[in-house]
C-alpha cells in the first residue's frame, strides 16, 4: 500500500530558508569584500586573509557554546537580538581604515554568524519531518551554498563599481530585510522536553552539551570535504591566471551553484530511501577527478567539466553527512550535532585556505588542486574503514543474540 509522505514545505520551512538563503549570502559578500579592502588600504596579502580567519575563529569557538544553551533560550528571540548585533557590527565599520578596529569587528561578525546559523540549522532539522530529513536538509543545505556561491560575483562587482562601503550599505539593507523576516517566524524548541528529560539535562556535563559521539564521523569527514571547498573558494581566481583564463574562471562557480541546485533534492531523496552509504561513495569519486580536472586546466572546456564532477561531490556529500549526524542523535542532541557539523564545515575552510595557499605558492595552483585531492581520497579510507567495523559490530551482535535464542 502506498504510503503518503508528511508535508516539508510548511510556510515556516520556507521562512527558514529564505532566511539561511539572504543570511549567508550578506555575510559572505563581507567574507569576499573585507580582505579585499584590507589588501587595498594595506597593500599586505597576510593582513586580507586575518580578516578571514579572525570571522572564522570566532565562529568555530561559539558554535560550541551555542549548544549549550539550545535547551533554554528562544529561539527566534536570540536570532533577532543576534541580528541587531551583526547590524550595529557592520555600520560602526562603515567608512573606518583601522586595521585593528576592523579585526576586531570581524571577530565580532563571527560570533554572530556562528550563533545564527546553529540556530537556523537547528530550527530546520526539528521543522523537517523525519522521514523527509535527507531531502530537508538538501533543500536547506542548497540555500546556504546558493547564498554563498552567489556573494563573490556581487560583492566584488559592487566592490569594483563603486566601493567597500557601498557593500557595507548593501548588506545593511539585507540584515535589515532578514530582521523583517525574522519577526514572522514562530519559536521553534529543540525538542518537546517531558519531565524526565528535563531532569536528565540538568544532570549532564556540559562536555555532553556540545559533543555526541554519534555524530563525530559525519564530523571529521565534513571537516575534510570543507578543506578541499577552502581551495576552491579561495584559489580558483589564482588558477585562471595560471591557466590563462582570466575572467572566464568566474564560470566555474555559475556551473558549481547550478549541479548544487539540480543534485541536492535529489541526494537527498536518495538519502531518505537508502541512506549514506549509496551516496558517500559516488560522490567521493566525482570529487576526486573534480579535484584532478583542476590539476590539468588548461581550457574553460575542462574548468567547467570539474565544476560539475566537484559540484555533484560537493553538492551531495555536504547535505548528506550533516543529515547522517542529525539523524544519529537523540531528538534534544539536534542542535549539538548541527553545531558539531557547521564547526567542522568552518575549521575545514579554516584550515584548508592557508595550507592549500602555502601549497600554491611553493608549487602553483594546478599542483595544489592535484594534492587537494588527497583529503577526498582520505575521506573514502576513513568512510569505508569506520563503516566495515561498524557491520562487523553489528553482524556479530546479531549472531550472538541468535545464539542465545537457539540456546
């Protein structure tokens, strides 16, 4: 008999997205445009790329602590408080040159985009029914890439065309428009807490507030996809110029953000039937010849066939690792897991622009983005290692109990 599926896109579902959609798109048009800025006024490459890592620091040390306080704050209350911050944050730096005052501001952007995003991922998965988590999750993972993807060419257009502060007003008028948005939202709880919950959170340490085990291999593998995206967000400008391609480089991303858009339902839907395992594998491998495309560029024709392999990889392996980890936890462990993911994702990125930048400069971009293809090639090894011990647990349990009952 068929079965009919529960409803995802409830008008709250679609409020989220739109939400996650502007939020990511503003604060990375500020990613892209700060450490341009900071290497125009400075002319010191190593000055541009600490406005980065500051945003990212910041974010990576609050996602944590976040966690913690999902059980007892609300929601919707903390994300507007948030934004009138991340506002106030972005206008003080309006017209300023100080490159101390501007590190600082971008630290302090980070903690926002930290707390709002945990949130945002946290009030998606408890919206999402749970037999449609893959395919949720695939539609909310494709607004925070298509925000993402999309906030390079602008912010540098209106960068170029006119100047930095004519980005800081933009993304005024966005955080503006999130903050209307955010009014119509309803309070989403971490989950529906009964008595015995309630009494079992109070007791447990707050190590278990930001840690779950379960969600520690979706985790690690995020963390290693999210170096191989840092050198493709960051370097494939340097790549164009190696190959001689110029401003035609900027294709890449229009294909990467139009295979995200396609693949995602899609690999989520896959996900909801069949699980991680039909999906890591596939994926993976188009990652790696995505990653071994880049190494070869020497034409726009090849540039554009990577950016389809590593957006099929991309696109599929991000949304289905963070609905694997989410889809381990206990209902109250929601937030935890979401935190777990998003802080690998920015520790990944993190860590892979200046690793990958040191590569690239010692061996050239085409070499960088062969070895970067190593972190893919490990990822499948860490996959395909962790999973064949964990049937084996499994397979072993299921005999002993079926000893036992012939016994």
């Amino acid at each position: 008999m068929y079965k009919i599926k529960p409803k995802l896109w409830s008008f709250q579902f679609f409020q989220v997205i739109m939400i996650t959609f502007l939020f990511f798109l503003c604060l990375h048009m500020l990613n892209v445009s700060f450490p341009v800025f900071v290497i125009d006024i400075s002319h010191n490459p190593a000055l541009g790329g600490m406005m980065t890592t500051a945003f990212m620091l910041a974010a990576i040390f609050t996602r944590p602590f976040i966690s913690i306080f999902l059980h007892k704050i609300n929601m919707k209350k903390t994300i507007i408080m948030t934004l009138i911050f991340i506002f106030l944050c972005i206008l003080i730096s309006y017209n300023r040159v100080s490159i101390p005052f501007l590190l600082f501001i971008r630290g302090l952007e980070g903690v926002g985009f930290g707390i709002i995003t945990t949130l945002l991922a946290t009030m998606a998965t408890n919206i999402i029914p749970r037999e449609r988590l893959g395919e949720g999750v695939g539609y909310f993972g494709m607004a925070t890439s298509l925000g993402a993807s999309l906030s390079p060419v602008l912010a540098l257009s209106l960068f170029h065309s006119h100047s930095f502060n004519t980005v800081l007003l933009f993304t005024l008028m966005i955080v503006t428009g999130i903050f209307v948005g955010s009014l119509f939202i309803r309070n989403v709880h971490s989950n529906k807490q009964t008595k015995e919950d309630h009494q079992t959170n109070t007791n447990v340490s707050i190590f278990q507030f930001i840690f779950d085990k379960k969600a520690l291999l979706p985790s690690i593998l995020v963390f290693l996809l999210c170096v191989t995206f840092g050198g493709v967000f960051n370097f494939i400008d340097g790549l164009g110029r190696e190959a001689g391609l110029g401003a035609n480089v900027s294709l890449f991303f229009l294909i990467f953000m139009f295979v995200m858009l396609f693949i995602r339902p899609i690999s989520g839907r896959i996900f909801d039937k069949k699980g991680h395992k039909m999906l890591i594998y596939p994926a993976g491998i188009c990652g790696v010849i995505g990653l071994l495309l880049l190494g070869v560029t020497n034409n726009l024709l090849i540039l554009l066939i990577a950016a389809v392999f590593y957006g099929v990889a991309y696109g599929t392996m991000h949304p289905t690792l963070q609905s694997w980890a989410v889809s381990q936890v206990e209902p109250n462990k929601k937030g935890t897991a979401n935190a777990m993911i998003l802080t690998c994702m920015d520790l990944g990125m993190a860590v892979g622009a200046p690793t990958l930048g040191m590569v690239a400069g010692q061996f050239g971009y085409k070499v960088m983005y062969s070895y970067t293809s190593l972190f893919i090639i490990l990822l499948l090894i860490i996959y395909m290692v962790i999973t064949r011990q964990k049937n084996s647990q499994e397979e072993s349990v299921e005999k002993d109990k079926g000893s036992a009952i012939n016994f």
